[in-house]
C-alpha cells in the first residue's frame, strides 16, 4: 500500500509540474507533451459556434479532417499538406468577434495521429496563440506564437516566438519540438504601432442576450475639462449580428491629439436602433499619466430602456416592495426577471429594468416575454433587486412561483428583503499557499475533473487568487479575503480570468500547505460550480 500510494503521488507531481509548464513553455526548455500512439484529445466542453461565426467552419473532407471533428472539435482554417504529412486547425469556440477559443492544431503522418501543436488549447490575442503554420517538408515545420506583455494592445503583440517542430519517423512517429525563438516585431510601416493604438474588450454582468441588430460603439475621449463636453479622439462601431459579450475592440488614434496633462478616458454604449440598451457608468482612464492601452470595460443597462422582447405578447403586471421603513434613494431602479424554477442563477427568460423616478413602495411593474419561450411543462418563477446608484440594496430571498397559462398575469406582489452588507476585505496579510493532492471540480452539467492541485495568493491588499489544477487545464477564481486565522482563510469571489464569478472559496492550511478546499455558492459564468479537495 505505501509503495502504492509512493507511486500516485509522484504521479501526480510529473502530472502537476506538466499542467504547470504549459502555462508559459515557450519560455522554457522544451519538453516534449506529444507521445507516441496517442490518440487525437478530446475538445474542451462549453464552446458554443452560432450565427455568422459558423460561416468559418470548414467540412471535413478527409479521414483525417475527421478524427479531428470525431473528438468534439470544429474545424477551421486550410489543411497544410506535404507529402504523407498534414496539420489541421480545430477550435472549441469563439469569442464576440469569431475569433477561435480554445482552438489546437494536430498533426498527422497519413492517418495516424502524431501530436498537437500547443501543449493544450489557447485562445485568439492572448500570449502563446498562434498564427502562421509554415510545413517545410513532410519531417519539418515551423510555427509562429504571438507574445503579449501587459502593456500590449491586443492588436498588436510585442514579440513573437517562432518553434521549430521535427516528425520523427519509423513504426511510432510523433511530434517533437525542438527549438524556440522568440524575437520583438518590427514594425514595417504596414501596421500600427502600440504606441497609438488603445484596446480591450466590452462586456456586462446582467444575464440575457442582446438583439441581433444590435450595435456597440467605443469611444476615446479627451475628459479634461469638468467644465465643457468631452472631446472624442477616435471611435470603433460594431455590428454585434446577433453575437452576444465579451466583445473585442482595438481602434487607433491621432498621436498628435494627445497631449500628456490630459486625460483620455475609454467609453461605450450598446443599441438596438435608436434605444440604448448599455452605456459605460465608470471612468476607465487610458494613455497618459501612467494609465495603460489595453482596458477591460463594463457597460451597466440602462434605466428603463431594457432589454425586454418589445414585442413579447406575453405579460406579467405587479408590484415589488419591501418591509422596512426605509426610503429608497433619488438614483434608484427596481429590476425583475422572469426564471425557470429549475435553473434561477441560469439565463432568464426576460428581465425588466423600472427606474423609481422618486417613487417609494411599492413600486409597479410590467414584465412581457415570448409565451414561445415557456415550455408548459416546467415551472417558472420571479425575481426582484432593488438598485441605488447602482448598489444592490434589497433583492429577493426566494423566487415567487408564478403561473404562465394565459398571456397575461395580473396582480403579483413581490416582497424583497435588505441585501446582507459584504464582508469587510482584510489587508495587511500575505500568504503563499499550495498542495498536490486529489480533488474534484464540477462546473454546470459537465463531468466533474479530476484536481491534482490547488494553489492560493493573498496580497497585502486584500487580493486573493485560488487556481484549481486537474491535468489538462486550471481554473482560476480571484476575490477578496474576507477572514483568516491560524487555518483557515474564505475567499469572497468576483471573477475567473474574463469570466463572471461569485461565491466563496474556503481554504484550511497548515504553513504553507493547503489541507482542504471547499466552496459555497460558487458561480461561474452563470454556472452552479462545486469544488472539493
């Protein structure tokens, strides 16, 4: 038994250092992740291709474009032949702007299967996503990686990395990588550089889906004067065509309309026609004063012009209130969302959004949806927050069940409760913490990964990290610490890389070990998340 348990855990060592090194191999020595008489690995699940964006894939035409799309993946992009050789691209999904995530390319000797280009899939404009595939011969080819820094506008990534791959032959032919280089781009005069390009992406929090006509448009914005209207410096619009957030947007300015005591500022709004549906509520600096080129904005929806179907012949009519004596604020707004009983934190079948306008409870509504949207097998029920200048003050503790057999429900009466208050961030802690051992991770409806490794930060500040390791991928999970003491630390959660968060994460530790791993309410993006370890 100890002989064992001996040899699974130094499995599980070669099986975490591996998941480790995959993060950043093109700046280490290469180890080879091909082996030989492997098989073609299966897609990452929860990739979703629709509208336009399924224009880009490509028919498979072979025996070995087939292996590729057997295993889950979407082919895209050309077959490079040479000889018995062959390199496929397949991806898992895309972003808001059909860009592949999660995409690989994989290597064939005739029809056998030889090796993956990447370690493990990577994401379009982010460090280690490739481009260009040069097949030199059917034993060589070469392959070109893009490298961002932070300071790196999404556009444009300071460096590439360029991997030589040989494909050894015999009776078990595999992959193998064998050089890297990694070089800064020059700018050849056909592009822009980073140093006039401001970038980032676009996204909200609120669960729903956009019109398909509807149009994002991001500004740069000179905000120095309080006194006098902002100056827009350049501007991107895009056609959304029925693609939903994150969006990615890149625009170039006018350097000589920058000036360094300014400040710029990014913008965005979201409309459908002439309603505006999202439009930015913080200020998000940009350019000069040592703020970055590259931003992450967040568009909140708008009072009253909300995402609602304007043409949903259902309607649900009623009121939201309260028990407390308390006032709402000037700046507030009530929003309610219609749900399936079986999924409440799931995507809502319609939501409302009522600007009190100076009213106090209880507080009117009316609420349409597409009665084709209502399976009448299923139930169905409400749920209501109350907003003051954009603070969640009251929401609803249970979902009020409501009955959808006719187009129209009169007279429901919603009663919020007052929103717990968040926990008080602690700073002034640092710790480092980290173990190898096993565990589960479930996200949603996918089967439950295998966890071989948990690691944790804490900064000074209060900012804490959890990554959750299995074998071919981490997850990570960022937030607040909110309480510590000898061995035990909670995490409150807000984010997991671009993703939506939210819930805790409690860790039990001794030193700098980690003993334990549990989760409670844990959320991503909008999916019921358990960890156990």
């Amino acid at each position: 038994m100890t002989k064992l348990f001996t040899s699974l855990f130094a499995l599980l060592i070669v099986f975490a250092g591996s998941a480790a090194a995959q993060t950043s191999w093109l700046d280490r020595p290469l180890n080879n992740w091909n082996r030989a008489n492997a098989s073609v690995p299966a897609a990452p699940r929860g990739g979703l291709i629709e509208g336009i964006c399924r224009e880009q894939i490509r028919t498979p035409e072979s025996l070995v474009d087939r292996a590729v799309t057997q295993r889950g993946w979407s082919l895209y992009g050309p077959a490079y032949v040479f000889g018995s050789t062959t390199v496929v691209t397949g991806m898992a999904g895309v972003d808001g702007m059909c860009r592949p995530t999660q995409y690989n390319g994989f290597v064939f000797v005739g029809t056998r299967f030889v090796g993956t280009l990447a370690p493990q899939p990577v994401d379009a404009r982010t460090d280690g996503s490739f481009g260009s595939i040069f097949l030199n011969s059917r034993n060589s080819l070469m392959v070109e990686f893009a490298r961002y820094t932070s300071n790196d506008a999404l556009c444009c990534p300071s460096q590439t990395s360029l991997v030589t791959y040989s494909i050894s032959v015999g009776t078990a032919p595999i992959l193998k990588a064998d050089d890297v280089s990694t070089s800064q781009v020059c700018n050849d005069g056909q592009m822009q550089t980073m140093d006039n390009v401001v970038s980032g992406t676009v996204t909200y929090r609120s669960r729903m889906a956009l019109p398909p006509n509807a149009v994002l448009t991001v500004r740069l914005v000179d905000v120095s004067r309080a006194d006098a209207p902002s100056v827009t410096i350049a501007e991107q619009r895009l056609d959304t065509a029925g693609r939903q957030v994150p969006f990615n947007w890149d625009m170039a300015y006018d350097r000589s309309k920058i000036v360094e005591r300014n400040r710029y500022s990014i913008q965005a709004e979201i409309r459908d026609g002439g309603r505006l549906l999202f439009i930015t509520d913080t200020n998000y600096p940009v350019i000069t004063q040592g703020n970055p080129r590259v931003v992450d904005v967040e568009v909140v929806p708008v009072g009253g012009g909300v995402i609602q179907p304007t043409q949903g012949s259902g309607i649900i009519r009623g009121t939201v209130s309260y028990m407390q004596r308390i006032a709402i604020g000037p700046d507030s707004e009530v929003r309610v969302k219609l749900v399936d009983s079986a999924d409440p934190n799931g995507r809502p079948v319609s939501e409302v959004s009522v600007p009190t306008n100076g009213r106090q409870v209880p507080i009117p509504f009316e609420l349409r949806y597409e009665p084709r949207d209502i399976n009448r097998q299923r139930n169905y029920e409400l749920h209501a927050e109350i907003y003051t200048n954009g603070v969640l003050r009251f929401r609803s503790e249970t979902g009020e069940r409501v009955q959808l057999r006719n187009n129209v429900t009169q007279g429901v009466s919603l009663i919020v409760q007052m929103a717990r208050e968040e926990p008080q961030v602690i700073t002034g802690r640092t710790l480092n913490l980290s173990a190898i051992g096993t565990g589960s991770i479930k996200i949603g409806d996918r089967n439950p990964g295998f966890v071989i490794r948990v690691t944790s930060t804490v900064a000074s500040d209060g900012t804490a990290n959890v990554g959750i390791s299995t074998i071919s991928s981490t997850t990570p999970f960022r937030g607040k610490l909110v309480y510590i003491d000898e061995n035990t630390l909670r995490i409150l959660v807000d984010s997991s890389g671009n993703a939506d968060a939210s819930g805790e994460i409690e860790i039990r530790f001794q030193g700098t070990r980690i003993t334990s791993v549990s989760s409670k309410d844990l959320m991503l993006d909008g999916q019921a998340t358990t960890v156990s370890f």
